[in-house]
C-alpha cells in the first residue's frame, strides 16, 4: 500500500455526490477502516489536510496541504508529502463515489477504501483548526517574535486529534511531524503521541501543557518531551 496513492484517495472523501445537495463538511479526523496492521488518520480543517500514516508506533510517512472543494470536485495544493516531494507545489483535482452515516467508500484506480469519521470539531472544542507558532522563549529568557517566511511550523487539530509539521513548500524541505490525540480543559492541555516522524521512542508519551487562549493567539507553556522549557505563541492561520 502505497502512502502516495492512499491519500489520493482519502483525500476525495467528503465531497458531495453527483446531486446538487450542499457538500458534506470536511472538516473533522478521518481513520481508514481496513488498513492491515497500519493506522490511517487524517485531520482537516480550516481549508488544510495532514495525514499520517504509522505501524505500531513507526513512523511511515505524512502528506498535507490545503484545499478547496465545489461538492463535485477537490483540489489539493501539497505543501509537503514525504513520500514524493515533487508533488510539492502540484494541484490535484480529485472526485468522490458516496458519503453516508459518517463513513465514506471512495474509489481510485487503486480500488475502494472505506473511512469513518473520528471526531468533528464543535463549539466546545475552541482549539480546532490551523495554527502557525509565531513567538517562542529564546535563549536569553525572552519571548521572541518569529519572522514570517517560507519556512514554518504549522499544527492541526480536529477536536480530539493533532498533527504538527515543520516543512517550506518553497524549497520543498520537510523537517518533521509528529500527531496523536489531545484534550483541553481548565487551562491544561495534555497531547499523547502516536507517531512522530523524528523518534519513535517517544510514541505513547503524554505530556501537558498549560494553554491560554487570547484572541486568535494560543500561549502555550510547559516542559517538551526531552525535559525543556516550553513557552509558545500559536497564532491562527487565517
């Protein structure tokens, strides 16, 4: 099974079928239904999609970029795909088979896959949607503002799912990701990690986080996975 081919088609889940009824939301996490031993989970929101793709805590590949949909057709922009990184930069324009009941069968010339939906995001999950960290503490204590550029760090959550990726879709360059489910009450945020892309190791982990959200920023602050201090800015990507 190959990662590339898989997303071109979970990506076309979630468009409207041939009648004119409005499109279904798309908005939400995806898991493949029958994948063997991997896990297929995928994350879309706010007009972006990150998919992984891992087995028993291994890291196999991941793939993303935004997208648009008329509830006919989709079309995918990649901004990082593991996989192929010359997809990066390419539209893709995709079409759906049918979407019901909170499962989709869909169909590529590599045959059909049924999906459910995980989760959707709601009122109460204020989290959800496309962040980009704008601010972090530097070494000399301070907090610093980040230049905007190519080069970014984004993070995606559904309302119980996550998934960061470091990546420029200008050079094509990926530098990592890493995902897994999240909750957020009272001020804590707590992420437990399925996969992440640079240490294996660390899949199962949780770690928490105190979390203020102000505006359309997010502060994040408390200890990494390796024991460091952590104070954040996440902004939303608008």
């Amino acid at each position: 099974m190959k990662l590339k081919a898989l997303f071109s088609v979970v990506l076309t889940v979630g468009i409207a079928t041939a009648s004119r009824q409005p499109a279904p939301s798309l908005a939400g996490a995806w898991r493949q239904v029958e994948s063997g031993n991997a896990t297929v989970v995928f994350v879309l929101s706010d007009g972006y999609m990150m998919g992984a793709f891992y087995e028993n805590g291994r890291f196999l590949g991941t793939q993303g970029g935004s997208y648009q949909t008329d509830g006919k057709q989709l079309k995918i922009k990649f901004e990082f795909d593991t996989e192929d990184s010359t997809r990066v930069g390419s539209t893709q324009t995709l079409t759906i088979d049918s979407f019901k009941n909170n499962q989709m069968v869909v169909s590529s010339a590599d045959g059909t896959d049924t999906y459910e939906r995980v989760d959707q995001p709601s009122a109460q999950t204020p989290l959800a949607g496309l962040w980009r960290i704008t601010a972090r503490l530097g070494d000399n204590g301070q907090m610093s503002a980040m230049q905007r550029g190519a080069r970014k760090t984004i993070k995606l959550l559904s309302s119980s799912r996550f998934q960061w990726a470091a990546i420029n879709p200008e050079t094509k360059q990926f530098s990592g990701t890493g995902g897994g489910t999240y909750t957020y009450k009272d001020g804590k945020y707590t992420e437990t990690i399925e996969f992440f892309s640079r240490d294996n190791s660390r899949v199962g982990r949780s770690l928490t986080f105190d979390a203020e959200l102000k505006g359309d920023d997010w502060h994040h602050r408390g200890q990494s996975s390796t024991g460091g201090k952590v104070s954040e800015v996440w902004s939303r990507e608008k």
